[in-house]
C-alpha cells in the first residue's frame, strides 16, 4: 500500500519549479552570481533535494544556517561552495576545514578562532559579516574597519567574502534599505579585493544596487514571500493537502471543535481533515469568535475552516461542495491557496509554515532530473 494511503497529509515537492524559481531569480540580477539559502532543511522541503536540484540549475554557492546543514550539503554537493551563516560554532574550526564549509565570521572572538586555527592555505574560505542595522550576526563597524587596517589577520582568515544583511527588505521604501545600502557601500571599500554580497530574496527585487557580486535568495526560492508584482513569475514548490475522513452534518446553532469557538449560522456539512497543528498547520490559521479561518481547496473550490485547528484534525465547511467526500485531498496550500495567506490568517510569514511541516507527511518530489 503506498504510503500515502496511510498518512493524513501528503506534501508535494516541485524540484523543476524550484529551479525554475533560481532561474528567474538569476535573470533579475545579471550582473551578479546567484547564489541559494537551503538552510531550515531547505525551508522544509529537503536539504539535499533542494541543494541537488538547485546545483543542477547551475547554482555554486549555498548557504545554510548550520555546520550540521554544511554537512548534509557537502555530501550531496562535493565542489560546492558553502557558507554557515550563523557563523562559527565554538570549537568546531577543524570540522569547517575539514568539510570545505565557509564561515561567515560575525564576531572578534570568531575572527581569533579562525585565524588560529590552521595555516591559511588549508582554509576553505570565510564571510567576513558585517552588521549594517540588524543588530542580529555580524562585526560592527568599527570592528569592519579594525580588521580591514590589520592585513596580517585577515590573510589568516583567507575571507572569500564580505556581506551583510537587510533588516526591511520586503518593505520597498523602508528607509532602513537605502541606509543599510550607504553603510554597506562603506564596509566594502575596507575589504575592496573581497566579492560582496547583501542581497536576500526581497532585496533582489529592490533592484540592482543591491545585487553587489552575489546574491543570496531563500524563499523566493521555495514559492513564498514574493512581492505581487512577481508573484505570476515565481512556482509553487511545495503543495500540502490533507485527506478528507469523513463528513458530517451540524444544524445551526451548533458548535464545532475545541473551546466550542465556533457556532454554525445554518445547517452545515462539515468535511474532517487528517492534519492539524502537528503537521505544522498553525492552530491560529482557524476560526472563532467571529474571525474567519484560513482556506482549504476540495473539488476544485474553497472552504472555510469551521472552529479551531486541533492537533491532528482540522474542520472546514463544505457546505457549497455536496460531492466533497470522505477520501478527497483538500490542498492546505499550494498552487491555489498561497501559503503567504495561511500564513497571514496564522498571524505569521510562509517562512514559518514551510520550515515548520513535521514529519508526518507522505513526502513525494517531482520534476527531479
Ligand atoms: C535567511 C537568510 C537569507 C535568505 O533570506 P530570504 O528572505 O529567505 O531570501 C539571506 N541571508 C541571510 C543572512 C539569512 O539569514
């Protein structure tokens, strides 16, 4: 029996959008090497699936969170370039050398570590990350400039890179972007041998200024987070849908699901799905207290979630859909219900909901070599 018969949701994962997706990316910023951010095992959908996929779309460049994701991608990519965005773990040099993984060094006590561990020309490369006004990772200015006066230390480092990161990428007029931008500008003329890269998904769309020598899309990638403007040239990658249980029928003035949150205007066919918060649908993308729930596709049309989410369930109305039937696949999100509208209903970004999909789906990738 295929394991989809056995689970409540299955996920559907497009590796031909994805590197349709990098494609597009690419051809906004032709002047600059386009690089690909798998980290969140590659926002949910599969690092390796992802890195693979996306390399053969042409990408050389990776970045991921951790060294145990450099790890992952190093075995499936052997001659990629990696870096570890959150940088260099205590410790842990001799394992980057080791594995060709690229720090990006965002502190002093880092810098120190990396230059003393080994002689240069073992070093596989590094970021030297600078904090330009998120106040998250990254050297301040004035440690930027510090280093760049210091030649000896940073030959010990053997950098690869310089780069920073945008606070308000996705909000086009935010003030923080051209700020950022100026700042970034001067970072650079430290360090004027280093290729730059600033740009994430959002700020590829800002324009060319921002492109520098490389650039770094996550979820673009992945179908999310995409500016209206762009949103007919970037795919769905990845698609949850739910099984239909079962189908009931509620008379008004009922109430459906936990808390009892929910009381039915009118006679009500109510369609059970099997998955719920466990499988990373959030509980707040539900309905109660007169806000409306987010959206499921069945047969071709949408119905509203009824009540609460619960941990493995979820409620919808279907009502409008007499043939909807225990056994149909509801879509969670996907080509018809964008995940960024869960999300909003969820009070979060489709960031969150893709990083977050758990386990318990049968997993199934097309469009793979
Ligand atoms: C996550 C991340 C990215 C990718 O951001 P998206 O918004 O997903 O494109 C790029 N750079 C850094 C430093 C990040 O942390």
């Amino acid at each position: 029996m295929p394991l989809s018969n056995l689970a409540g949701g299955r996920l559907t994962i497009d590796l031909e959008a994805l590197a349709a997706n990098w494609r597009f990316l690419a051809g906004l910023a032709p002047g600059a090497e386009t690089g690909a951010v798998v980290k969140g095992d590659g926002y949910g959908i599969g690092i390796e699936e992802a890195a693979k996929a996306l390399a053969r779309a042409g990408c050389k460049t990776f970045f991921v969170a951790l060294p145990q994701e450099g790890l992952r991608v190093r075995k499936s990519l052997p001659d990629a370039a990696i870096y570890v965005l959150n940088g260099l773990l205590p410790g842990a040099a001799a394992t980057y050398a080791a594995a060709s993984l690229r720090p990006a060094l965002a502190s002093w006590p880092e810098i120190e570590e990396w230059a003393g561990s080994g002689g240069a020309a073992e070093k596989p490369g590094a970021a030297i990350h600078v904090d330009t006004g998120m106040n998250r990772l990254g050297l301040s200015l004035g440690e930027a400039a510090a280093l760049a006066g210091r030649p000896a230390l940073m030959a010990a480092l053997a950098p690869s890179l310089v780069m920073s990161h945008l606070a308000c990428p996705d909000t086009l007029e935010h003030p923080m972007n051209r700020r950022q931008l100026a700042l970034f500008g001067e970072v650079r003329s430290g360090f004027p041998n280093l290729p730059a890269s600033l740009a994430s998904s959002s700020a590829i769309f800002l324009g060319p200024d921002y492109h520098f020598d490389l650039t770094r899309p996550g979820v673009a990638l992945y179908g999310a987070g995409v500016p209206a403007e762009h949103a007919s040239s970037i795919r769905t990658v990845a698609t949850a849908e739910a099984r239909v249980l079962a189908v009931r029928e509620a008379n008004a003035g009922e109430t459906v699901g936990y808390g009892a949150g929910e009381t039915l205007k009118r006679p009500t066919r109510i369609a059970i799905l099997g998955a719920g918060y466990a499988d990373g649908y959030h509980r707040r993308a539900g309905s109660g207290n007169g806000a409306p729930g987010a959206r499921v596709r069945i047969r071709e049309r949408l119905a509203p979630i009824v009540g609460r989410v619960s941990m493995d369930l979820i409620a919808v109305d279907v009502t409008d859909i007499p043939p909807a039937a225990r056994g149909d696949w509801a879509e969670l999100f996907g080509p018809n219900v964008p995940v960024d509208e869960v999300a909003r209903h969820a009070g979060t970004i489709g960031y969150e909901l893709l990083t977050g999909l758990g386990q318990r789906y049968a997993r199934r990738y097309v469009g793979g070599e």
